[in-house]
C-alpha cells in the first residue's frame, strides 16, 4: 500500500495538535489543583498568581475564569474579577455558579442595581438554581424582607436539597414569630449543612422555639393557620404538656417527638410526605432517636452534659455519626407544603 504524503503530513499535524492540547489542558488543570490548595490555606495572592497564569493559557476556560474571579473576590479586588467573569455571563456554556460569582463581585463592588440584573438574568437561565434564590434574597433583605423570604421560599421549592434557602427562612420566620416553619426549615437545613458555625446557631433557635412552642396549653388554638399542613403539624404537636412539666430537654423532646411521629404517621403520612420525618422514623427503627435528639438540642441545652452524654454513650454516638456518613440527607421535589 503507498502512503499519500499529505495525508502523513495531516496526521502528523493532527495528532502533535492533539497532544499539544491535551498537555495543555492537564498543565491547566495542575496549576488550579495548586491554586486551590493555596485557597485553603488562605494565601489568595499565591492563588492568584498561578490562576492568572491558568487563564492566560486558557483564556477560555469557564472553572479557570470561575476561580479567577472568586479569588479577586476574596482579595476584594471587584472591578478585577468582573472583568474576568463579565464575559462569560453571554456564553452558551455559562453555568448558575458563574451568575452567583458575579453577584457577589456586583455586591463587593457596591454596584447593586447590577447585582440585581445579574441575579435576575441568572434565574431566568436556570430557575431552579438554589444559590441564586438564596443570594439574591439575602442582597435585598435589609431593604425588603418580604421579597426576600418569597425568593428564599421559591428556592426551596425549586432546589430542595440546597441549605442556605432553609437557613435564611428559619431566621426569618423566627423573628417573625412563625413557629412551625423555624422549626421545620431550621431542621432540614441543620441536617443539610451539620457542622458549621450556623448550625450552632439555629440548634439554638430550635431549642427556644419549642420551650416556646410548649409554654402554650393549646399549641393550635394559639397559633391559627389556614394552611393544613402547619394544622396538621400544630394538631400533632398538641395535647403533650404533661410531659414538659420538668422542662425542656433532649429527653423531653425525644418523647415528645417520637409520639408526634406515631401520630403523623397515623393521620398524615400518606397525604403529606415530608423527607424529614422520614429520617426521624430512620432513626427510631434504628435505635438511634435518643442520640439524635442529643445531637440536635443537647450541646444548645447544656454543653457540659452533652459533652458528657457522648462520653458514656460511645457506641450509640458512633453509631449516629456513621449512619450520618452513609445516609446523605436529601430532600426530594414535590415535598413543599408552603
């Protein structure tokens, strides 16, 4: 067989191209692993450094530009991430991630008209996208806590396993005395987001919430609502006064609790779905109800003797915590009742 000499020369051409590029890509990819490696250790000036470099061999890059343009962010370089970021908020292959960078540039920079346009763009491209629900709301509450809850909620409707909505709606609704949706939010996103700053802070709003809750001798008739679900809920919760007459404890709310969950299941568990007393009869058929409910309001209670509660319940608290590693809590479409 004789070989046409331009078609040696294509291949040639072709296949050094190829390997050129596919070099040029795994060299992009070593300098974001370095530059993310900085990023943790929070030294952004060596994070920086290596992704301009990044960028300039991959001008087209979106994750390069997306990492780029955060760090200037965390530098509180703005103008510069903008600059870098700008360009592909118009490009077919832009994603949520790279809107929700570039509001928090807009926000930086104190260009908050432009942040709004950006989050509404961004929306309108993917109107499922939880972070933007969640940072758009939290731009404008300050001004209008209204609008923000209503896009809070719409988050949660439309991305119901992202934390931040449920964050967001569980302060909100505390402040604004609404009890069963302090509850029900804070508790969802505490199993969504278990080790963090703000999950101490919203254990502590539970806490309070059911200590105020059971203040009341009739837990309906002091919290009217159209709404059947939160009826459903309130007439769940009532009626268990006699057992909180030593107060509010894990314990407490361990009895408490499981009674509600027999009783929900009886009355509602087929009419209303709900992912998280789904994972409560979870932990009941496993024995590990009691540990849970330690976890969720015994550091808030009392650290002392919560500290010393995991102390000599080794075996249930490891339990827990592996049941928590292998069961990643996710809630489904479908389930929203607000």
């Amino acid at each position: 067989m004789k070989w046409n000499p331009t078609i040696i020369l294509f291949a040639f051409c072709f296949f050094a191209f190829s390997n050129n590029s596919f070099a040029q890509e795994e060299d992009v990819q070593k300098l974001q692993e370095n530059a993310r490696g900085f990023m943790m250790q929070g030294d952004y000036a060596n994070a920086s450094l290596i992704l301009i470099r990044a960028f300039k061999q991959a001008p087209n890059n979106l994750n390069v530009a997306k990492d780029l343009s955060f760090v200037f962010y965390l530098q509180k370089e703005n103008d510069k991430g903008l600059q870098i970021i700008g360009p592909f908020l118009d490009k077919k292959e832009v994603d949520d991630q790279a809107f929700q960078i570039a509001g928090n540039l807009y926000r930086g920079a104190q260009k908050f008209k432009d942040a709004e346009k950006n989050y509404k763009k961004g929306l309108k491209l993917f109107p499922k996208s939880g972070p933007l629900y969640n940072d758009y709301g939290e731009m404008i509450w300050p001004s209008n806590n209204e609008a923000a809850i209503q896009l809070w909620e719409k988050g949660i409707e439309e991305d119901p396993s992202f934390a931040g909505n449920y964050y967001n709606a569980s302060k909100h609704y505390y402040i604004q005395r609404n009890l069963v949706w302090t509850l029900l939010y804070g508790e969802n996103f505490i199993n969504l987001e278990s080790y963090t700053p703000r999950t101490t802070e919203i254990k502590n709003i539970l806490l309070n919430e059911y200590k105020r809750l059971f203040a009341e001798v009739d837990v309906v008739k002091e919290n009217p609502t159209k709404n059947k679900f939160e009826l459903a809920f309130l007439s769940s919760m009532n009626g268990y006064n006699s057992i909180v007459e030593n107060g509010i404890t894990p314990e407490t709310l361990t009895m408490i609790r499981t009674r509600f969950i027999l009783e929900w299941d009886l009355n509602y568990k087929d009419k209303y779905p709900f992912q998280l007393f789904k994972l409560h009869r979870q932990f009941l058929a496993n024995g590990l109800f009691p540990m849970y409910n330690y976890w969720m309001f015994g550091a808030a209670q009392n650290l002392t003797n919560y500290e010393s509660y995991i102390k000599n319940h080794p075996e249930e608290y490891n339990a827990f915590t592996q049941f928590q590693k292998e069961n990643f809590f996710k809630i489904p479409e479908g389930q929203y009742y607000h």
